[in-house]
C-alpha cells in the first residue's frame, strides 16, 4: 500500500504535548510492536523533532533478528518538524522542516543533537527526504574519505541496497567515469541500471574478476565501496588499479574476510573502514553539513533518488517489518508516521 505524506505545521507545541507518544518497539522476534511509551525532552544541544516519516536501514533489519533489541525504539532516520529546543540551540526554530538521523526514529517525536539534521528543502517529497539522511551521509562520507575525485571509475559491491542505490547515484553525480555495482539477485539488473550503474554483474552468474577487468581494460577500478565484507571484500583487491583505495562499509556476509597480502601490497592499495553508527558526534556533523552542500542539489534535480520500495502507514508494520527481514524489498521502506 503507498501512503501519501503531507508536509504538513507541526500540530502540537511544547507546553501542550502529551507525556507520552506511540512507538515502534523491537520485540523478541523479528518484528515491531505499536506501543506507548514515554515522550523525550530535548537536553541542551538537542531538538525535539515531530516526525512525518522515517525510513529503514539495513540496521534495522539486523536488529529485527536481535532479541538483544526487544523493548528498545526502533529506526533510525527520518523527516519532521522541530517541536522544541533544548537549551543553547540557535540555529534551529520551532516549526523548521528538518531531515537527520538519530536512534529511536519510528515514533512521533524523536530527540536528536542540532547538529544532526539538514534543513528539508521547500518542493522536496517528505519521503524522499526521509529515505536520504543515513545512506547518503555514509556514502558521502566513504567516498571523501578515500579521496574520490571526478573520473574516478568505482566498483560498489551490494549495490542493490537501499545505501549501494544510492552510492551509485552519487557517484555518478559527483563525476565517477564509470559506476560498476553487484547483485546477487538477477531481477535487479534493471533495478541497477536505472540507478546508472554502466556495468552489473550479478555474482553467481557473472565471473566479477573477468567483469571487472573487462570494463576497466585490466586495469581494475580506482575505488571500490565495499557493502558485503566477506570473501567479496577479498575479492575485490586483486579488481583495484595499483595505488586504487578499497573502503568497507557494511558487512551483509560477516565481519571475517582472509586477504591475499600481494593482492594488497603489490598493488599498492590503501584500506579503509567506515561505520556510519560509530560515527563521532562531530564527524557525522560534519558529513551531513557536506551532504547539504554537495549532495541535496543532486537530490532536488533529480539526479540522485532514494529508490523506495513502499510507503506505508506504520500501523502496517509487520508487512514492512516481514518484507525488511525477507530482502525482498527493492530499495527502502518508508513509514509515515503523521502522515
């Protein structure tokens, strides 16, 4: 079911808040309970934002197979209204349009450090702006910090992730020459190539070394972001030009990878590792202020769009939770939430 949401005053002010507010808790299985629970209050620093609509992540589905979880808020981004401010904010008014990232995002109000949030630009889609704030932020922040410069050629394993749809988009805004991304499933091919992926290989079907080598005549890809760790994170050294940089991200097959050492050494590779949830506060300050400049235009023009799979109203979130667990979902879920 597709759920519209409007982008719509913040309805309630401060002083006439209720105390509490609904919630999507984790419980001991995977799926998400609607329960009430308190309402936070924003300490010095912080917001206090009214959520239209939150979007899934990878982590979330994780955490739906982790009964380590249950009773703990779910989600992780969203698009809202600033409800009220903590003590020491300035840059922030009530009623301003704001999408971020915080932990506890699938309830009506979230509380999240001022600093966490970009303005949502006037004609955006609140479920657009709902789906962009954590993947974007962490692709952006991969791609600065293994130096990408326009005319780079990038390899992006699990490109068919809500976060690798993204990365190739804005690859290709930022001036990659050529974007390679992988899948396992072959009915995403098309999937990819609307996304502006040049060459798709599906792993299972498609040899990724001869692939690679193929569309990069031997050379092997200047950077490769990495979504699935495991065997693919090894065998994406040997597909890196000499002096290329390999930066991990996410881990869909585990944390464990054994490393061919003159793969690395030989070709003269710099390594790096990334997790957007342990992101110093400032660092992820300073990812998401890049983000509005260098990123958010793509996204108003069109040339960077989260690819979302449904919008829904979160009262319909076993279907969402059940479809998040299943991967079959083709992009993101979005959640209205004040719809």
């Amino acid at each position: 079911m597709t759920t519209a949401i409007a982008s719509t005053p913040c309805r309630e002010m401060e002083n006439t808040m209720t105390q509490t507010m609904k919630a999507l808790i984790g419980t001991a299985g995977p799926k998400w309970e609607l329960a009430e629970v308190p309402r936070p209050a924003a300490g010095p620093g912080e917001i206090l934002v009214h959520v239209q609509a939150a979007a899934t992540n990878e982590v979330d589905r994780l955490q739906l197979r982790d009964d380590g979880t249950a009773g703990q808020v779910a989600g992780y981004e969203f698009v809202g209204r600033v409800a009220a401010l903590g003590e020491g904010v300035t840059a922030w008014q009530t009623e301003d349009a704001v999408m971020g990232t915080a932990p506890r995002a699938f309830a009506e109000y979230v509380v999240v450090d001022a600093g966490h949030v970009i303005a949502v630009p006037a004609g955006l889609d609140p479920a657009i702006a709902a789906a962009v704030p954590v993947g974007l932020s962490a692709e952006l922040g991969a791609l600065r910090k293994a130096g990408f410069a326009a005319g780079d050629t990038v390899l992006i394993t699990g490109a068919s992730t809500g976060i690798g749809l993204l990365g190739a988009q804005l690859a290709k805004a930022l001036g990659a020459a050529a974007v390679l991304g992988t899948t396992r499933s072959p009915g995403k091919r098309d999937l990819l190539a609307a996304a502006g992926v040049d060459t798709v290989i599906v792993t299972g079907q498609d040899d990724l070394a001869e692939t690679v080598l193929a569309a990069t005549g031997g050379e092997g890809v200047d950077l490769v972001l990495d979504h699935v760790a495991g065997q693919t994170f090894a065998d994406c050294l040997p597909l890196t030009r000499r002096d290329g940089r390999v930066v991990n991200i996410g881990r869909l097959d585990g944390p464990a990878a054994t490393i061919d050492i003159d793969a690395l050494s030989y070709r003269n590779l710099t390594v790096y590792g990334v997790s957007f949830s342990a992101s110093r506060p400032d660092e992820l300050g300073t990812i998401l202020a890049a983000l509005e400049e260098e990123a958010v235009p793509a996204v108003l023009d069109g040339r960077i769009r989260p690819v979302i799979d449904r919008t829904a109203d979160w009262e319909e979130h076993a279907v969402a939770a059940a479809r998040l667990v299943s991967c079959d979902a083709r992009g993101k879920l979005v959640l209205a939430i004040d719809a």
